[in-house]
C-alpha cells in the first residue's frame, strides 16, 4: 500500500501564508510544495518557517498578491530538502 502526498489548505494570516501542519507532520523547513488546483495550480512555494504544529510557506516566484494563495490545497514534493 502506498502512502498519501501530504496535502493542507492554506490559510492568510497577518500578511503571511500558513499552513496548520508543522514538524509534527514531518514537515521541514527548506520543503517544497505546488498548488494542486485552480489558477494557481503548480505556483510552487517553500517553507520559510516551521513549528510543532504549523508552517509559515513563501511563494518560490514573485507574486503580487500571496493572499490569492489562500484556501488552496498544497501538495508536498517528496525528497524536499
């Protein structure tokens, strides 16, 4: 059997992109994740910061508007560093 991709939904808080996963769902910082879907699907974007039970992500591109980001479902890129 095979694992699942480790997914969350964003959320936009205090001008930040969060996520409320951390290194308690073996999340690190340095890892890598896409957008699964919509117009901003495959937006890549990084852990900039993480905790117990919530990561702080960044988008790898410049965006204009990162709240555009939020209520989207990432997927994790397995072998992140």
């Amino acid at each position: 059997m095979a694992c699942k991709p480790l997914e969350a939904k964003t959320i936009f808080a205090s001008g930040q992109l969060k996520l409320a996963l951390g290194a308690n769902s073996g999340i690190k910082k340095g890892a890598l994740a896409y957008v699964t879907s919509g117009r901003e699907s495959w937006t890549l974007l990084q852990v900039s910061n993480v905790n117990q039970t919530s990561a702080t992500l960044r988008p790898i591109n410049t965006m204009s508007n990162p709240k555009t980001l939020a209520n989207l479902t990432v997927r994790f890129i397995e072998g992140a560093l």
